[in-house]
C-alpha cells in the first residue's frame, strides 16, 4: 500500500524517538511522547487545550473511584464536522418469530439437566481456575501468557481479558470477582498507552462490546461511563473526509486531521462496528454514534449489488474512494462479522429499518449460491462448508473449497436467519454447517480442527444447491507440497492443511450453541461435550490453556505449545461452552443478541410473539 506508506513517512522521526523512549524507559508512555509536539498549540490541536501532563480530578460513581481519561477525546477539534445527525429508527417493531425451541420440563429434560449440570460445572471450574491465574500473573494486562506465566500487551495495554471477560463473569456467577474487575476497570485511563495507534475493530468488539455488555448485565454506571470514554476515543476515527474510518486509528494523525479511510481493507474491519455504536447511541441518548455507523450502512447498502458477485462484498475494499472491485468474496477471515452483524442489527433495532433485513437475505442467498458446498467422504457425511470464490477476468465465480475455523461461525448466521425470516432453508443449511465443523473437530487424532484447510468436493450442478446431493468418494492422486500435513496421512475428506493451529477460536461451539438453542436436539450438546473435552485435555497448560501448533499429530505425539492465551477465550470460547450445558433459558436468544465477540446486549422491548 504505497499510499499508505507515503501518508505516515511525517512521522518516522517521531516514531523512532518514541521507540527508543520505550525501551530505555518502560515506563515512559508513547502517548506522551507522541503528544509533546502538540503540548505547545494544544489549543488549536486538541480543541479544549488539555494535555496529557494534566491529572484530572478523581471522582468517584456508586463509592467507586474512578479516574478520568487524561486526554478528552469528546473535546478535541473535528478536521470533518459532521452538519447534522442520524437518529436511530423509531416507529412500531417488527414482530419476530420466536427464536428458540420450546423446551419442555419432563422426565426427558430432566434427566438431561443432570448430565449437563455436570458438564456446565466442568466448564466453570476451568473457567475459574484459568481467571484466578489471570488474576495472580497477569492482572489488568492484554493477555496472560500461559506457559511462561507473564503478561503480554497485544491491544494497548487496556486489560483485553479483564473486560473481554466481564459480561462472563456476570454470567458465570463469579459476582465477586466481577466487582473487583469494576473497580480496576475504572481505573483505566485510555489516552495512557504505549501504542501510537489502536485497531479499531478489535478495540470495538472487545472492549468497547465488553464494557456495555457488562453494563447492561449488571447495571453498574461505571463501565457506561467507562464506555463512554473510550467511545468518543474511538468516535474519533471516523474524522476522516467521507467519515468513513480507518482501520488503524493513529493518535498523531487524527490530532493532525491527517486521518483518511483505508483503500483496501477487510470488508469486516469497518462493517463490524454497528452493534457496539448504535448500544452506545441508546444508552447515552446521544445520535452521533449511530450517525457514524449509519453513514457506514448506506455505503454497504449502496454497494451491495455493485461488486463482481452481486449480493456479497470483496474480501478487501476501497473505503478511501467508496469502490468495491475486489474479486475475492469469503465469509471467513476479513469478512465474517459483516455479514453477521446484518441479521443480528435487525434485531437490535427491532426490525425498524428494512435495510439490514434485505442486506442480510441478499448476502446469504448469494453466499448459498456461491460459496456453500458439501465435502467428499468416505461415509458421504451429510454435513457443508463455507468456501471461497474468485471471480474470474470473464466474470465467472470460481469457488476454492478452503474453510478456515473462523468460517464456523456460518452455521449460527443461517440458523439464527432463519429463525427470524421464516427461511427453512436457511434452517437446514445452518444445521449442516455447524455439523460440518464438529465432524471437521472429530476427524483428528487431538479432537480439534485446524485453523485453516481445504477439502474434497462434492460437483456442482443446477439442482446442486437446493439439496447438496452425496457424491461418491474418489480420493485424490496426491497433495500440495505446502501442506502441513506432507508428513501425515490426511483425514477422510481432507486434501490440504494449510494453517494447523488451534488457537482456542470459538467459532465451532458457537454453531453448535445456536443450533442446539434453536433447534433444542440433545445430540448438539453430546456434540458439544465431546469438542469441549478435546480442547481442554490438548490446550491445558500450568498457566491457564494455551493454542497449540499443530492438531494433527499422530497419537501420543507431544504437542507444541503457542503460549497464547487470547481474550476470546473468556470472552467467547468458554461462554458457549458453558451455557450450551446450562438452562437454555438463561441468555436466551429472544431476549439477547451476541456480538462478534460473544458480549449479549438486550433485545428491544416488546418481547417477541410465540
């Protein structure tokens, strides 16, 4: 990205000064290094002519102190300022159908209840155990690195897992370890970081979905007010000429007004900010925040029929010039929660603007045209995925039939979609999709799928799609050279290893969660036990549970270790887990809807019909 580049060539000398500040003096913060050009015209540059060298006054919300955030990112001066603001849609709700299966309290159920009591209680003492490591070693930083027992500041040093992990917390029932996480959290002060920039997706789902999750769970007016502060931070990055924002917001830059959206970026990165913003709009009464994802909407919406697979978006698009040429398309990695947060906007704003509910059935049944496929196996396993299609130089799509981990998440959208568009379709292709990737978990000697692989295909045909026919097994004369798995026999079904990590992704449970919760079959949580015990017994560590390098060893192979111990793993992972065994009517999904990142915001009032 040569433009790119040349945009940040003003700041190498800044940058490199801040580099050496940093590893000479730890405790030296980039901000303030960075920050120290403006100091002398903070008037003209900060808008309110705070610095970072002031300390704000302490207050203190409910007993508890809290600091404020030194630098006001509310106060500082708007390059782009936006003339007037979106409101969020008012008017009547729409009605949704019911979204889980009527459970029954019978002899069946019960004694249901008592094997998944057991099973919940297994998640719980993994959960605690792994909380109180966090808690002893790594305490209010990023990540906890489970092997060698110390922290790591991957996003800012602003306690990922700390506030990744509230809402679950709550969920859990850990309410003491809850209030102390609330206590430290409002200590947070959001302009002190040793970053010079911050990803704005990551910082969104996770800390910014965490803070108003837990908020919303718990009612403590403190994370709100925590939010809120690093909302405005992150507000920040959508001052950009078409108030489109970049992925990275860079802190010199937007004091500069130098900001400018990306020309070729994850789809996801900016379509996946629309749950947390609105919440925050909600909550605080105030319509800037929609207003900025609004803008966000209309540009999706003006585009979706605009790319070379019309009803999908590219992998990677030109924000910068609102362009959509890309020619890959994928509901994996770099474009996933767009398409997720289509059907779960709909109903967080409860169905008052049509044009989530016509994005989302436009892309799903472009993507079931398209991308969705069943694999060749040896037992003609009735089971999809999700691949991925370039579109070629004469316009035809030409699909790859490589699925990744983070594509698990596919069978959850088409279910849930389902549910609340009537789709029966989209019911039984949501079901095969999750069931693909618990077969995909079973078919290795660890129990676990790997991060990114290719398989055999079944052929298409015009009526391929409506049903995805078995096909006879033929297996293949010989795999890619690059392949992890030269060394190893491939499981049945399989052509090609191409990334054989697991790195703790919950994308697989959270399929099998929304099938079970939808559908209310038991073998979903039978599915879910078996996958659980897998993970747990190959990623357990002495420090917590770590993502391991490669799934498909032989048995009785050691297994290397990543030494990660990312949020998600609080966040996501072990909160499926825990409620797919738990009673279904706790975080049921006719009053909640999750984000990305698994945090649960409510549904609008009033409740759905039966």
């Amino acid at each position: 990205m040569p433009g790119l580049v040349q945009q940040h060539l003003h700041m190498l000398p800044i940058v490199l000064a801040c580099m050496f500040a940093y590893i000479l003096v730890p405790f030296f913060f980039v901000n303030d290094c960075l920050d120290r050009d403006y100091r002398s015209s903070s008037q003209g540059v900060h808008g309110s002519g705070q610095s970072l060298s002031e300390a704000p006054e302490p207050f203190s919300i409910n007993g508890i102190p809290v600091r404020r955030i030194s630098y006001d990112w509310s106060t500082a001066l708007r390059y782009f300022p936006v003339d007037s603001y979106a409101s969020p849609p008012s008017g009547p709700p729409r009605v949704f159908p019911r979204v889980q299966f009527h459970f029954l309290d019978d002899k069946a159920t019960a004694k249901a209840r008592k094997i998944n009591t057991k099973r919940r209680n297994a998640v719980f003492s993994v959960f605690k155990r792994d909380w109180a490591l966090y808690r002893r070693y790594a305490w209010m930083q990023d990540e906890l690195k489970p092997i060698a027992g110390k922290p790591q500041n991957p996003f800012g040093g602003w306690a990922a897992t700390a506030i990744d992990s509230l809402d679950s917390l709550w969920i859990v029932g850990l309410k003491s370890e809850f209030n102390e996480a609330v206590q430290a959290v409002a200590q947070i002060d959001w302009a002190r970081t040793r970053s010079i920039s911050l990803n704005l997706f990551e910082t969104t789902i996770r800390h910014l979905g965490g803070l108003l999750s837990a908020h919303q769970l718990s009612g403590d007016p403190v994370l709100l007010a925590k939010a809120v502060e690093l909302g405005d931070m992150l507000y920040m990055a959508f001052d950009t000429p078409n108030h489109i924002p970049a992925f990275w917001l860079t802190f010199a830059m937007a004091r500069q007004g130098r900001q400018v959206a990306g020309g070729r970026e994850p789809s996801a990165a900016i379509g996946t900010l629309s749950m947390e913003f609105s919440e925050l709009s909600r909550l605080t009464g105030d319509d800037k925040y929609y207003d900025a994802i609004d803008r966000i909407r209309l540009f999706f919406k003006r585009t979706q029929s605009q790319s070379l697979l019309p009803g999908m978006w590219p992998l990677l698009i030109d924000f910068q010039n609102e362009r959509v040429g890309n020619a890959i398309f994928t509901l994996g990695g770099g474009a996933d929660s767009l398409y997720e947060y289509l059907p779960k906007m709909d109903l967080l704003l409860a169905g008052r603007d049509d044009s989530w509910r016509e994005m989302a059935l436009k892309s799903l049944d472009t993507a079931l045209s398209n991308l969705v496929f069943r694999p060749m196996t040896i037992d003609q396993a009735d089971v999809l995925f999700s691949g991925r299609v370039t579109v070629d130089k004469d316009g035809v799509p030409q699909i790859r039939h490589q699925s990744e981990h983070l594509t698990c998440f596919v069978g959850g959208m088409f279910l849930l979609s389902g549910q609340i568009y009537n789709q029966t379709n989209y019911l039984s292709v949501g079901e095969r999709l999750a069931r693909g990737c618990a077969w995909a978990y079973a078919q290795f000697s660890t129990g676990i799928m790997p991060e990114v692989f290719e398989l055999l295909a079944c052929p298409r045909n015009e009526s391929y799609a409506p049903d995805f026919a078995a096909c006879e097994f033929k297996p293949p004369t010989s795999h890619p050279s690059n392949s992890d798995s030269s060394t190893t026999t491939l499981p049945n079904g399989f052509s090609q290893i191409n990334d054989a990590r697991y790195i703790m992704r919950p994308e697989a449970i959270e399929s099998i969660f929304y099938a079970y919760r939808i559908t209310g079959k038991e073998e979903y949580r039978d599915m879910a036990w078996a996958m659980w015990k897998a993970i747990e017994k190959a990623t357990r560590s002495r420090f917590g549970h770590s993502g391991i390098a490669n799934v498909h060893v032989k048995k009785g192979d050691k297994l290397a270790y990543l030494d990660s111990m990312e949020s998600f793993w609080f966040a996501e992972t072990m909160k499926y887990f825990y409620l797919i065994f738990d009673d279904p009517e706790v975080m049921s999904l006719d009053d909640y809807v999750f984000n990305t990142e698994a945090h649960a915001f409510p549904r609008p009032a009033p409740a759905p019909a039966s």
